[in-house]
C-alpha cells in the first residue's frame, strides 16, 4: 500500500484578522524562524485569509492585513528565499482539498472543537458555515503539502490532533497511506503566552483591551507601559519553578522573559530569586523592546513596498502550487474524480 515516502515538512499558518501579538511571535513566527533555520526540513508558511473570513473582515483591511502579516512573517526571520511564504487563497488546492476533508469529517468531531465553541458562544445558529468547517481547511492547508511537522502554539493543538484523525479516516475510508499523519510541535517557554490583565486567559488580538497584549507594532514606551501596568501578585519572585504554583501572572510574565531571553524559566526565577517584580517589570520591558524594536520597524520599512510584497507572496504561491497541485491531482484520482 506504501504510495509515497512522507519526507519531513513543516508548515503551519497565521491569519491576517488584526496585528499581531506577542503570543502570535513567541508561539509561532520566533519558533517559525527558528525551524527554517535548522535547516533540517523544508518549511512552507502561509497567509491564511480564507481562515480569516470565516468571522467578518472588511475587505480593505484583510488586504491591510495580508500585507502586514507578511511583513510580519519577514521581519520575524523567515527568509522568502529559504522557506515559501504565501497567502492560501492564492493555491486552489486548499480549498479543492478542504471540500474533500468537509466530506470526510464527522459532524460530530466539529462540534467539539473548543475553538469553535468559544467563538460561536451562543450565537452558534448565526455564525458562518466556514467557522464551523474552519478545521477542515486547517486539515488541508497542512495536508495538502504532505505536511508532518506542525509548530503551532497550545492553542492549535486540538486542531492538529483533528487534521490526525482525518488523515487516518482518509486513509483508512480509501485504503491508501497517501496522506501522512501529522505532528503538531508545540515546545518552548511560551508555548501559551496569557493575557497581561488575567493570567488564566490567552493573550489574544481580540480581547477588548488593548492593555491585555503586546502587539508586534506596539513603539517602546507602549510596551513599556503595559509591562508596567501588567497584572501580578504581591509576592517576590521565587527561589524554584515551583513557587510559581497557583500564580499565573507571575508564571506568565516569566516564561515571556524566558522566551525572550532564550534562557529557561527555571534559569530567570533563579536569576531574579527574592526580587520585587518592581525590579522585573522594567528588565523584562528593556528585554521586550529590545527584542520587538527591531521587528516592528523592519515591518514599517516593507509595508512601505506594497508591490514588493504582492511579488513575494505571488511568488511562494507559485512555489506552493507546484507542490500541492500534485498530490490535489492524486487525491481527486483515489476518490474517483476523473479529469486533469
Ligand atoms: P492564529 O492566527 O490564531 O495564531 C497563529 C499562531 O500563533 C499562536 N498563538 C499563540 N501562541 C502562544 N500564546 C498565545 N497567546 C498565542 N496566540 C496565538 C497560535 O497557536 C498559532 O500557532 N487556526 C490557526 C491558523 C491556521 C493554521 C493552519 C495553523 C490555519 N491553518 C495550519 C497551523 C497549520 C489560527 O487561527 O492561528
């Protein structure tokens, strides 16, 4: 039955719905980098705009959006000519493999994604038909490259564990191994970046206060600001990880530190035993701008070549094509479409 060696290959994917947040840069574009980088597997990272217009967006923004996302990606450290980076309307494979996967899902499986259970609230008769098949596309924007390899925040990981099961029930309904079954990677310190005004929720582009984030294009006095104002406890830093049992401020504002550092949390709570966090806060705000300064004017600097980045988005679309439209093709065949 073994049609195909599933080499190693990364992809993964951001949407252009608003700017992005330092959850959004420690949780996936820094790791992003990091793993084109190493050099080890190819890595494909994508725009994901259809995602995007699952809940409303203005069509002038989503451009805006698209092309900030993308200068976010570059100004990040993925290199346009080391990875392919591209937005997913642009590959119709997505969307021809998508509608396969919206036949192979269950119902059922779709109803209990968290994810769509937050967003739809109880507004669930009135949201799109999109948000609820959103994690089917998120199955194939991944396997439509014969994706293994998924760096996702924590966030993503029951998405990923859903692509798994459509990839086996793929397999399985059509006899074949053709698709690869898919490991999400979700590793280092900030694998699950909390709001600064609540510790137990996600830090998010779309919680109503701008206080609750750092976004990417925030300048340094903001930044600065934020960290300041930042929810913690009265309580010192401790000596051992585990005195940061039951304190999800506390914990947060040290696994950012630690990602920003490339230091262990174990490492900075070591560093900072006994201190008042009126000492933290300032390190951790000088360790922020220094690291994201640099970021957010790189991305001021290509947004102000829009055409330069349409041309470099056309171009990983060309390059993500020629990947997909093969195994698009393959896949149309195993489940008996005929015609090129
Ligand atoms: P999105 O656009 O919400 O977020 C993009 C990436 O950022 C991570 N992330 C975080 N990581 C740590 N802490 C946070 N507070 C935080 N907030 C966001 C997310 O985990 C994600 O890795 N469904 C996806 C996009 C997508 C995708 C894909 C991802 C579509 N197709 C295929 C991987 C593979 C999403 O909405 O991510």
């Amino acid at each position: 039955m073994a049609e195909v060696v599933h080499t190693p290959r990364v992809f993964s994917g951001i949407q252009p719905s608003g700017g992005l947040t330092l959850g959004n840069y420690l949780g996936a574009l820094k790791r992003f980098g990091e793993t084109q980088d190493q050099g080890e597997m190819p890595t494909i990272y994508c725009i994901v705009d259809m995602h995007a217009i699952t809940v409303w967006q203005d069509p002038e923004k989503l451009r805006h959006a698209t092309r900030a996302l993308t200068a976010g990606f570059i100004a990040s450290g993925i290199d346009p000519t080391k990875s392919i980076l591209f937005n997913q309307s642009a590959v119709p494979g997505h969307a021809q493999l998508g509608w396969i996967f919206n036949c192979v899902a269950r119902l059922g499986w779709m109803q209990r994604m968290t994810q769509f259970k937050d967003k739809a609230g109880k507004n669930s008769e009135n949201v799109s038909l999109g948000l609820f098949a959103y994690p089917a596309l998120m199955a194939a924007d991944i396997l439509v490259y014969h994706a293994t390899h998924v760096p996702v925040g924590e966030d993503q990981k029951q998405h990923v564990e859903l692509t798994r099961d459509i990839a086996i029930k793929f397999n399985n309904d059509y006899g074949t191994d053709f698709f690869p079954v898919p490991e999400p990677v979700i590793e280092g310190a900030a694998t699950r970046v909390m709001s600064l005004r609540d510790g137990t929720k996600k830090m998010s582009k779309s919680d109503p206060s701008d206080m609750s984030r750092i976004n990417l294009t925030d300048d340094a006095d903001t930044i600065a600001k934020k960290i300041r104002k930042a929810k913690t406890d009265p309580e010192p830093l401790p000596e051992t990880l585990d005195g940061l049992e039951g304190r999800p401020e506390a914990r947060n504002l040290v696994n950012i530190y630690a990602a920003l550092s490339g230091k262990a949390a174990a490492e900075v709570v070591a560093e900072y035993a006994g201190q008042q966090f009126g000492t933290f806060k300032p390190a951790l705000a000088d360790l922020a701008v220094e690291r994201l300064s640099p970021i957010s004017s790189e991305m001021s600097r290509l947004m102000q070549d829009p055409a330069e980045i349409d041309r470099i988005l056309a171009h990983g679309a060309e390059q993500a094509n020629a990947i997909a439209a093969p195994i698009v093709r393959r896949a149309r065949d195993i489940v008996g479409m005929v015609g090129a």
